[in-house]
C-alpha cells in the first residue's frame, strides 16, 4: 500500500509529510520545494487486541503503547502541482509520473487561502479553487493515459467489453490498477464517453480525500466551513501539519506529555513555547479534536481503502509465535481478503502448503474461504513437509 501526499506548492504538503514521517524534509515558503519525492513511512493507529484478550503484547516491527498499536504504512510526498501540470507545466510530468503507484491520494490544501494557485503569497484565494484544479489535473493525466491504451480500438467502430478489459489491464497495470477495478468502471460508466470513463475510473483506482491545512489561521475556519457545504461528496479533515510536528518534538524531547488530546507540560518551557502549546491547545486541539494528521491517515487507509488489521500467531492458545512473543505481528488486509489468500500474504510455502485455519476467539476451524474480519487472531495450518 502506497499514500501519496499531493498539493500546490506551499500548501503545507511537506510539512504534512514531515508531520506523518517526523522525515526531515525541505519545507519553505517558496514553489517546488519538493523535486525530487520524499518516500517514508507513517503509522495508523488502532486499539490492539491485546486489550480484549488482556495479555501484554510483543510486536516485532512496530509499536503498542498503552493499547494502541503503530502499524506502519508506506507515504510519498512528491513536487507541488499547479494548473495545466498534465501538459507538463511546472514540476507536472514528474508530480504525475511518481503517483503512479499511489493507491490513495491525501491533497494538502492550503485552507487558509494565502497563497495562489502556483503556490505565490496571495490574499483571499479561494481554496475551493485548488481542490478543483487538482482534481481536473490528475483526472486529466488519466484519460490521456487510457487514451492511449485505446488508441488502435478507437479507430473500430465497435468492440467488446472483454476485449476493452484486456487491453486497459495490460496498459493500466503500471498504475497499479486493478483488473477488477477496471470492470467496476465499465459495469458502471461504460466506455462510450473516454473522459468520463477516465474520470470514474480514477475514483476508484486512485481517491481522493482532502487535508484542510494551515486551520490555526484566522481565515481557514470560514473556507473550512464552506469546502464542506460545496464538496459534500468529499472527505475533508482539518489539519494542522505544523502543530503535529511541535507535538512530536515536544514529546521526544520529554517536554510534554499529550493524551486524549489534552497537552501536560513536564519539563523546562520558555515563555514563548508555553504561549505556543497553549495555543495549540485552545486552537486546535479542542477546537477540532486533533490536528488532524492521524486522522488523514486513519480514513486513508481504513475508510477509504477499506483495510482491517488481522494477528497472524503460531498458536492461538498462547496467542504467540514459535519464539513466545505474543501477538507478534499485525496485518493490514483489505476486506474481504480470504484466509487461503493471507497464508500466501505471510508466505508463498505457507500458501501452497495451505490446510486451514484457526480462530482465537471462537476456538473454531476457518476454511480457505473464510473472509477475515478486523481484529481477528488467526493461526494458520499447513503441510510441514
């Protein structure tokens, strides 16, 4: 699974990234300060199983601090995008080509309506713009893609749906599509009208939600309030990327404790930090219930991707692999992902060597067609030899 961090420049989108990754990064307040894309990795955070079954888990990558558990999934902030990028203006050819594997898109929008559509200090640009342009942008990067895949089929007067089903598979599979996704798009739209075939398929392939950012500003809550009357179809969260990264700091450093998103100082403040913290506070955290960032990441990956976490173990017993650790390892899976499917997630061996499965809770038997659900602790069975 790939997130990619889209956007204008100076709309934050660095910033945001170094907030999901704590990834230095180059962030100013000038166009293209992103050329070359930033890749690293964030985390979602859930609610562990070890809290219903009551043990105290092990993980063996990640982290479960007090009953929440760090998974990690992979970002890619890439250079900003400005309008009539799928022509190749600005940093657009590149921007374009580096999502390609990207299977959801998180688009940083300057709320605060202070900078142009080219990223440049501006008064009252209206942020509703910039989510527009964007989406035009990448919809139109895709149809000229899918056009060109179609290109020979066009010159026919008529062709099948299989045929069309092929060809977009074999073309489309750089992008990381899907062949099921593909079908999705003609079952539902057709191909009759290429655009709007593009675009429809573009939502499925590649969503979209939107990262309200900068909303410590005084002119992001009034834009806030608007972008989510006219764009009620869309995933909005406001965001505050440069609050989440002081919080970070603050906390490595021992300065702060934060829980339930109220801050506890513990350690040596200036007057100028404490004033800081305070503001973050009243202005963001209770004001919107987070900074954001987690929570672009979270509906990410759960809501819009449609992923569970599952615990693979080597005995549901002792809810532990061969070495004891408990509850070792978490996997993020999409629904309705099958129990013979994730053996071969865990290993290609395992898969092949594929006898069924085991449930922790229920103490039952899973078949290879059991579709997994969030949070379930599994132990899988296979052939030793």
């Amino acid at each position: 699974m790939l997130i990619g961090v889209i956007g204008k420049p100076s709309s934050g989108k660095s910033s945001f990234f170094k907030a999901a990754t704590m990834i230095d990064v180059a962030i100013a307040d000038y166009p293209f300060t992103t050329i070359k894309p930033n890749t690293g990795v964030g985390y979602v955070v859930i609610d562990c199983v070890c809290k219903e079954y009551g043990v105290k888990c092990s993980p063996n990558n990640f982290l479960c601090i007090e009953g929440k558990r760090f998974i990690p999934v992979k970002l890619i902030d890439v250079a900003g995008l400005v309008p009539d990028a799928h022509l190749g203006k600005g940093m657009g050819n590149q921007f374009l080509d580096d999502l390609r594997q990207a299977d959801c898109l998180i688009h940083v929008v300057d709320s605060s309506g202070l900078t142009d559509a080219e990223g440049k200090p501006a008064k009252d640009h209206d942020p509703e713009e910039d989510v527009k342009f964007l989406e035009r942008e990448i919809d139109l990067w895709f149809a000229k893609i899918i056009e060109r895949g179609m290109e020979k089929y066009l010159k026919k007067k008529q062709f099948g749906k299989v045929e069309v089903l092929q060809v977009l598979s074999e073309h489309l599979s750089g992008l990381g599509i899907s062949k099921e996704q593909i079908k999705q798009a003609l079952d539902q739209h057709g191909i009759d009208d290429l655009e709007e075939f593009s675009f429809h398929l573009r939502k499925i392939s590649k969503p979209i939600i939107v990262a309200a950012n900068k909303i410590d500003l005084p002119s992001s809550e009034e834009n806030l309030k608007k972008m989510k009357e006219d764009f009620p179809e869309l995933t909005i969260i406001p965001t505050c990327a440069a609050a989440e990264i002081s919080l970070k700091i603050a906390k490595e450093k021992g300065v702060i404790k934060c829980q339930n998103n109220i801050i506890e100082i513990i350690g040596q403040v200036d007057d100028k930090q404490k004033k800081g913290l305070e503001f973050i506070q009243k202005n963001i955290l209770e004001k919107y219930g987070s900074t954001g960032v987690q929570d672009c990441l979270n509906k990410a990956v759960f809501d819009v991707l449609g992923y569970i976490v599952v615990y693979p173990v080597a005995d549901v017993g002792k809810l532990a692999d061969k070495k004891g650790n408990v509850l070792p390892d978490a996997y993020l899976v999409r629904k309705g992902t099958t129990m013979k499917e994730f053996a071969f997630m865990i290993h290609s061996d395992i898969g092949e060597k594929f006898i069924g499965g085991l449930d922790a809770k229920k103490k039952i038997k899973l078949g290879a067609d059991y579709e997994l659900k969030n949070n379930d602790v599994v132990e899988i069975l296979f052939q030793k030899r």
